[in-house]
C-alpha cells in the first residue's frame, strides 16, 4: 500500500511479500480488502486501549492526553501513513474521525442545544481537519514534537 492502491495490490502479491501460500491466506481472509479490515482493527483496537487509559473529561487532563496520541502516532508512524494514505480507503479515515471525536473533542466542543446542526458540522470540521494535521506531520517525518502537536490541536479547539 505503499506504492499501490489496496484494489490493484494482488493475493498473489501478499503471499509473495508474508512468504506464504495462497490456502493460508484465504484460512484466515476472503480478499485483500478483508486483510485491510482486520489491519485497521487491530490498530484501531490497540488505539482505543491506549486513549481509553486518559480521564478525558479532565481540562488539565486533555493536553496530556494529545500528547499521548501523537506520542502513539509517532511510535506507529509507518502503519499510520499507510492506513491515512490515498491508497487506502474511506472506512479508516472515518473510524480516525470517529475515534477523534470521541476522545478528543468530546468536553471541549460547546454543544449548543439550540442548534445541534451548527455544532455537528462545527465538530465535523475539526475533526478532519485534525486528521489531515496527522497526515501531515507524518509525512513531514514528525517535524515537531508530539508535544508541540498537541499544543497546536488544543489551540485550533480553543479558537472554534
């Protein structure tokens, strides 16, 4: 995936570059597409275990816990770029949104109940502007520190 989409990378392909024959891939998935599902959750899973251990809820907790992130991106930075790159698919990208909004906007996004409109496409908007943030910095090779991101995320939510 990282020179090719995950539509055009072959069986064939994977079991040349694992070293395993074609029964053994398909004991375990039906496709390519399959291989890339359980990829995005376990890294996902492992993800979620990692910001799971952070009270988020916490105003002095929530920078600490940026840091953390980009700490844990930093750390997994080649299977992040591959799973955020173009040839991966949608469904990662949303599971990143979905994973972001949920840890880390989820107290700091004022929600408005006289307009939950507004706020859905206020959240929206950071939230992918978030991932692209990551995208970003891990394809610059971590120009800055984790904790450096973390400070630069928690302003663009201060400022909404």
């Amino acid at each position: 995936m990282q020179t090719k989409q995950i539509s055009n990378i072959t069986i064939k392909e994977i079991c040349d570059l694992a070293d395993i024959n074609r029964s053994t891939f398909y004991a375990h998935y039906a496709n390519q597409h399959d291989l890339l599902v359980a990829i995005e959750e376990e890294f996902t899973k492992d993800l979620v275990v990692t910001l799971s251990k952070y009270n988020f809820s916490k105003e002095d907790e929530a920078l600490q816990m940026t840091e953390k992130l980009f700490e844990y991106l930093a750390e997994k930075s080649d299977i992040c770029q591959i799973l955020l790159s173009e040839n991966s698919d949608i469904h990662f990208h949303k599971k990143g949104m979905m994973i972001t909004q949920e840890y880390i906007f989820k107290n700091k996004i004022s929600n408005t109940e006289d307009d939950p409109e507004t706020y859905e496409y206020i959240n929206m908007f950071l939230v992918s502007g978030c991932i692209y943030v990551v995208k970003n910095w891990l394809e610059n090779g971590q120009n800055k520190t984790p904790k450096e991101m973390a400070e630069i995320i928690n302003m663009f939510i201060k400022l909404h």
